[in-house]
C-alpha cells in the first residue's frame, strides 16, 4: 500500500507516460471514443450515455450566509412534474441525522398555490432536531405528468465542534463554513415514489434524489470566495460588504457550498474544469490538488468513460485531523488531500452522482464501485477481503455497527468486484460496467440493473452472488 506521497507521485508518473501530464483525459483516444467502442463491443443497446429526464425537477436554492458565518438561511424553489400520482411532497433534512449532530435545519415556511400546509416528521432523526423529513401536504392531488410548484424558506445552523462522524458533510471554523445537503431535498424515485427511510446511527448516507436542474445562488461576506456545485459564474457585488455568487448544474441530486478563505488553482481535465482550493496554512496548494484531482479523472476516465460533468470543484475545508471527504454533484468537500480519497471521491461522481441508487437500501452500489475504483490508481485490490463475513448488500439498518458496514460494503464490496473482474476477464467486465454507466446515467439504479449488465458474464455474476452483492432475486429479475 503506497502513502498519499507515493500515490500522488504514482499518479503524476502516469501522466507523464501519457505524453502530456495532467491536461489530457487519456492517452490515445477520446472518453466519448473509447465509450462507444466499449458499446460496441459489449453488446450494450446503446454506445450513447442516455438523457436525463427531460421532465426532471427544477430546483433554484437562495442561500445567505450570515456574518456569524454559522447560520445559513434560505428559500428553495421547486417545479416538480412526478411520473406517478402524488398527494404530498416529501423532503429530506440532511443536517438532522445522528452523524451530524451538533447542525440542525428546520423549514420555516412552505407556500404554493397547490399547498395545504407542511410539517416536520422525525424519521429517527437526532434528537433536539426538528425531524429527519418534512412533508408537504397538498390541496388535491397531483396527476403524473402535472407540475406542482412550491416555496420553502429554511434556516440551517452549522456546528463548530467535531461532530459524531468526525469530518462531516456540515461545518463551521474560523477560516471557512460549509454545508452540503443544507437544504430540504426532495426524496423521489422515478418510476417508484416517495423514498421515506429513517436515518441511521452508522455514519452513511441514506438518501434517495433524482437528478434536477438546478440553479444555485450564494451571499456571503465580499472577503470570502465560495466554491460549489455547478458551474460558476463570477461573483457580483451585492449590498455593502457582500457578493453573490451563482452556479448552475443540470444534473444536481444534492449541492455542496463552501465559504471561506481559499486559494484557488484551476486546470482543464480533458472537457473538465478543475477548480481546488485550500485554505491558508494546508499542508499542500491548490496548484497540487487540482493536479492530483486531473490526474484521478484522467484515469478513471479510462476505465468508466467520460467525466460526468463539464466542471469540479474541490474545496479542501478541513486541517487533516479528520481525513475523509463528502461527495456531491459536481463538487467535493474534502477533508485530506491524500490522493487515494481524491480518487474515491472524484469516481462517486460516476458512482452517485451520475449514476445513482439508494444510499439507504443499496449503500453498496456507490460506496463499493467508489472503493474498487481506487485500484485504477494503485492497480490492486485486496481480495483477502472476500473472506469478510456478511453479505456485501444490505439496507443501512442491517449493519450491525460501523465498522460491519464499512468491512462489507467498502472493503468487501470493492473485494467482489476485482474479483469479479478477474473472473470475467478485464477487458468485457470494464464494457459491462461501462454499459452499465450509460444506461444508467441520471437514474436511480438498483442492483437487478448491474446484474442485467453483466448478464452475459456468469463468472462474474457468480463471484457478486457468493459475496452477497448480488443477490438471486436480483439476478431473476435481470432476466425477466
């Protein structure tokens, strides 16, 4: 196992082998190339990434930091056009989880022509919280395929102390404040309805988002830049002492922000725009962690086809002491620069958030893709980890504990499908995969998905059922 200054280094070796260091996204042809090629050559239906729903969410979010830099209030914006019957609307508090305690959101106000009136729900939230959901109740129900528009004014109050998970999607120091998942999130499977599931006491996520075109617009102190989800536009003077600052991502399921003091760096990945920065005293510079981060999309460009989005943000907010890092759309929070969590996190932008699943019901579908995908970097896996008792798949209230949960979803998750992988053979399993990532782009998958895409490789299929990744019922209903 290489330290985070031998990966980086590794990292940087292999760019160079490319001929052109950190600015190419591979070394003969391009993603979109080789993603069609591997089409082809797997029988996918299609060598094109499929659409995101033309009829997705429309979602503007209105934040204003204020000059305590530990309060955050809002209104969020929402046209939602649901595929099927709907008598409420249904969101997710993030900050209210166990994991996070210490923050707390609570929607103040909820208003809309159709709107009857909203309450807040506990779903094992933490206690001293408002609740884990809100729902919004309706004046008459919503046929499929007709909108319904509302507003919600929120206030989210940010922690400075180390919450229970140690880095965490939420916080506030002297130099910077962020927040992630800060706002209520409508909880919405096409095809499938409300997700409604409760927190968790393990540290994880549990949420269930489609993707929405989303607008984003920031206040903040005209001293501090922020980085977030989307692409940015320039920040523009506002009231005496502040700025505005507005991005837009098409494809949002959730949306980090992060306010602080930072140096920033950019480089160009391939059609990717990095943007990293880092706060005053970090223990590398924003040159080195946009570097590192198009280097980790330039090789996991080469097993998972192109980089979902045509922008990246890294904002490294914390000093090391927690490590880890929190994956958003389009943007990373960062907690450590080590170069093996940058890849991690910059794959779950495939693994999440291009390609989505239920962080409640299918924690292994992002979290084990994102683990396996740190062999791209390193080029090994561990498979002693296939002996690790337990099935991979499991809903998050089926750990027994923390650590159950990270041994069979991360390390055995990750363990199957290298193994799985060498089963196969590594050339049809990454075409599988990829196929599985083109179809599957901009959904919510479930595991009968992969088991579809990998139908024509029973090695592997058998390697993910012995493992308990895959499970029969999966397979049967891949066939059918």
């Amino acid at each position: 196992m290489l330290d985070a200054t031998d990966r980086r280094a590794a990292g940087r070796r292999w760019a160079a082998g490319c001929g052109a260091a950190l600015l190419l996204a591979a070394c003969t042809s391009s993603p979109e190339e080789r993603a069609a090629e591997a089409g082809t050559a797997a029988g996918c239906p299609t060598a094109e990434r499929a659409a995101p729903d033309p009829d997705r969410p429309v979602v503007t979010l209105d934040f204003r930091l204020d000059d305590d830099r530990r309060t955050v209030t809002g209104t969020e914006t929402l046209a939602f056009t649901p595929d099927l019957p709907v008598e409420e609307l249904w969101f997710r508090l993030i900050p209210n989880a166990p994991q996070s305690a210490g923050n707390a959101l609570r929607v103040d106000a909820v208003r809309g022509e159709a709107v009857a009136g909203g309450r807040h729900v506990d779903a094992d939230a933490e206690p001293g919280t408002p609740g884990g959901l809100y729902r919004v109740d309706l004046r008459a129900p919503v046929a499929a395929g007709e909108t319904v528009s509302v507003e919600l004014d929120f206030t989210l109050r940010l922690s400075t102390g180390r919450t229970p998970a140690g880095f965490d999607r939420l916080g506030a120091r002297d130099d910077v404040t962020w927040w992630a998942g800060g706002f209520p999130l409508l909880t919405w499977e096409p095809g499938h309805g409300w997700a409604q599931d409760p927190f968790s006491e393990i540290s994880g996520e549990t949420t269930a988002a489609t993707v929405a075109d989303t607008t984003i617009r920031v206040s903040a102190p005209e001293e501090l830049t922020v980085l977030m989800t989307g692409d940015q536009q320039q920040a523009q003077a506002a009231e005496s002492g502040r700025r505005v600052w507005e991005s837009h991502e098409p494809v949002a399921r959730d949306a980090s922000v992060a306010v602080g003091e930072f140096e920033t760096a950019q480089v160009q990945a391939g059609d990717t725009t990095v943007t990293a920065g880092v706060l005053p005293g970090a223990d590398t510079s924003a040159d080195e962690l946009a570097e590192d981060t198009a280097t980790a999309i330039a090789l996991l460009e080469e097993r998972f086809g192109p980089f979902p989005y045509p922008t990246l943000t890294v904002p490294l907010v914390s000093d090391g002491r927690d490590g880890g890092g929190e994956e958003y759309p389009s943007s990373i929070l960062l907690g450590s620069a080590d170069f093996s969590l940058v890849v991690h996190e910059v794959a779950h932008m495939w693994f999440y958030g291009m390609v989505g699943n239920s962080q409640f019901r299918d924690p292994w579908l992002d979290e084990a893709f994102a683990t396996y995908a740190e062999s791209v970097a390193d080029d090994h896996g561990d498979d002693d980890d296939l002996d690790r008792g337990g099935p991979v798949a499991g809903t998050m209230a089926e750990f027994a504990d923390q650590d159950d949960y990270e041994r069979r979803v991360y390390s055995k998750g990750a363990a199957a499908l290298h193994a799985a992988r060498e089963a196969a053979g590594s050339e049809v399993f990454d075409d599988a995969v990829r196929c599985y990532v083109e179809t599957q782009a901009w959904t919510i998958a479930r595991p009968e998905d992969l088991a579809r895409a990998l139908a024509d490789l029973e090695p592997a299929v058998d390697v993910l059922v012995e493992a308990g990744a895959l499970r029969p019922r999966d397979v049967e209903a891949a066939a059918e």
